[in-house]
C-alpha cells in the first residue's frame, strides 16, 4: 500500500514536471507561526473565533487574512512548492497581488535568513501553485515561507522533493511571540510581498514570532480587541493604531485606556507606543502633532507613575530624509522603502523593551 493512502499528508503532485510529496502546513515537522489560536481550533484565523463576534464588522473579516503567519521548518529537499486555496479573489489598484495574496520565501536561520521567490496568484484566481526554490538539494537548510497580507487562505500545502528529509526550525532567539496592533500599515499595507512589512522585517532582524494585529481602516482601540491581547503570553506589545482612530479625539479618548486595560493584567509586558508615520503627506501638520501628543500623553503619564517598561516610537521621524516623499504608494501607505525606514525607526525600542543589545 502508498503511504498517501494511509496518510493523506502524503500526497504525490507535480510542478513544472516536478514530480513532489506535499504535505499540509501545519503537520509536524512543519511549524506553523503568527497564528495564535490555530493549534487549539485549527482555523487559518488571527483571532479566537469564540471572540470574533464581540469584534467589529471590520475586525471580523479581517481577522481572517494572514499577516504575519508562516510556516518554517529545515529540509535537505533540492525543491520546495506550494499549493494554495486563498479564501478571496482579491485584487487592489495599488497593491501588488505578492503582496496582497502571494507568499514569499526565506532561507537561512535566526538574523540570517535571505529572501529566495515569491508565489502569487493569477487576477481573480483563487487556487494556485509555484515553485519556491530549486537547488542542488541533499544539505539541510531552514525555510521560511510568509503568508498573504491581505487575504486569507482555507489550505496551504508544502511540496518537497520525495525521500528528502525534513524536521523542525530552530527555535526563535526571543522565546515568546511580539504583538503589533495596528492600522492598514500595520497590516502590512502596501508592501511588495508579505515579507517586506515593517512587522516582518523586524521579525527576522531580531529572530522573534510575529504576531500581526492590525487591522486595516479597523482598529480603534476598543477594550474588546484589548482583552483579547491581554490574554497572551507575550514579549512585547507594539501599540500602532493612530491611523485607525478616525479623529484626534477619538484616538484621546481611547488611546490611554487601551494601555492601561492591558497594563492592569500584565503589568511587566514591556509595551511599545508608536505614532503615525505618513506626515505632512495623509493630513495636515497640525493634525499629526495633536494625535502623536495623544500617544505621547500616554507614555508621559506612564513614566510618571513610574512604569519602566513602556517606549515611545516618533512617526514623524520614520520617513524623515532624502527622498521621503517616495516612501508611499498614495501619500498614506508605506511601499517596501516606507516600511524598512519604519523597521529602522522602531527597531531602537523595540531592541531596548525585549533587552537586547543596540
């Protein structure tokens, strides 16, 4: 009898004329990241999906597409596919479909680790397949293969070459995951491919799991989405929602009480506070300086009443330089320059909260 059918995460395929053993991604030794709830509920969800109804509509919907999940895992296999069913057709004017709903591949481990290819789909194609690597094969190394920004998908198969041998990653330098919640760009809007966004470049800059909250045009700091993160075993919160509250005084009157729900359950969490970066572009000057004041005001009162284990990001300093004015895609969403200068910008704190080294 073939070992697929026995186990249907054994299956033969073809790419290329390629002859492969694909197998699910989540099956061991496949480590599937950036997805905290999938090995309890094995949905490709980004949030509980017991939680999703106290969310908002945005929320709800959003929570679906994968940023910042990814599968890693070491192998000696000369060839690495994939084949996909992505939830959406997807497609937007000014985001490249790498991006939106392509998955990108690393090779390396830790801080080292190399882009190699990207996949991505055809317009309006839902399921797809692609080569990711082809190499001489029998010497292990560790791939890291990204998933879609800004879609979701029902199922991701790795395809690698028969007979090769494949066991676990290595583990991250910092043990437990770092959260970003956020707006569009924190999401991962407008990035050439998953990869390329600020939360994943810092990801790999400093070897931690990435776990992507942001949400775009839809987190506004509400309590219900808090609860959630204060629920998780974490290294660091990056809160990074300015863009998302839809006026200065909105982003006022919830920007403090945000921290402070999950201050009072974790104390000790070391927490990154970040302003908008896309200033004097996106709105006027004296509204960009009236919302970091907000985001500054928290931090302000939090090291006065002695908390040592928040930081504070200055957006305006993200995109400073030559040629800022070519960080964007719109006036408002970082292109892949836009995003490493945001990487830089933040890096320095976020060094600082998980004690690392400068």
């Amino acid at each position: 009898m073939r070992i697929e059918e026995i186990d249907k995460n054994f299956v033969m395929g073809s790419l290329e004329g390629r002859e492969l053993l694909f197998r699910d991604c989540w099956a061991s030794p496949f480590e599937l990241n950036g997805l905290a709830f999938f090995s309890e509920e094995k949905e490709f969800c980004r949030l509980p999906i017991a939680k999703l109804a106290s969310q908002n509509d945005g929320i709800r919907g959003l929570a679906w597409h994968t940023a910042g999940a990814q599968v890693r895992f070491r192998s000696d296999s000369g060839v690495v596919g994939l084949r996909c069913e992505l939830r959406n057709k997807g497609g937007m004017t000014h985001m490249p479909l790498t991006g939106s709903s392509g998955f990108d591949l690393y090779i390396g481990e830790g801080s080292s680790k190399r882009f190699a290819k990207v996949c991505r789909p055809e317009w309006a194609q839902l399921e797809y397949s692609g080569l990711l690597y082809l190499g001489a094969g029998g010497v292990e190394q560790e791939f890291t293969i990204n998933f879609p920004l800004y879609n979701g998908v029902k199922r991701v198969e790795i395809g690698l070459s028969p007979g090769a041998n494949v066991s676990p990653p290595t583990a991250f330098a910092i043990e437990k995951p770092v959260l970003f919640y956020g707006s569009s760009i924190t999401q991962g809007g407008c990035a050439g491919r998953p990869g390329t966004c600020y939360t994943q470049v810092l990801s790999r800059h400093l070897d931690f799991e990435c776990l992507n909250y942001g949400f775009s045009g839809s987190a506004r700091g509400e309590l219900e989405t808090a609860e959630i993160i204060a629920g998780l075993d974490l290294s660091c919160f990056v809160m990074d929602y300015d863009h998302n509250a839809p006026t200065a005084d909105h982003l006022w009157k919830t920007h403090e009480p945000f921290f402070k729900f999950i201050r009072q359950r974790q104390p000790m969490l070391p927490v990154v506070l970040v302003s908008r970066p896309d200033w004097p572009w996106n709105v006027s000057p004296e509204g960009c300086i009236d919302r970091r004041k907000a985001v500054l005001t928290t931090y302000n009162n939090a090291v006065a009443a002695g908390d040592k284990n928040v930081y504070f990001v200055d957006g305006e300093l993200m995109f400073a330089g030559i040629d800022s004015d070519s960080c964007t895609v719109d006036g408002c969403h970082p292109n892949d320059l836009g995003f490493y200068r945001m990487a830089q910008a933040v890096e320095p704190a976020l060094r600082m909260a998980l004690g690392l080294k400068a």
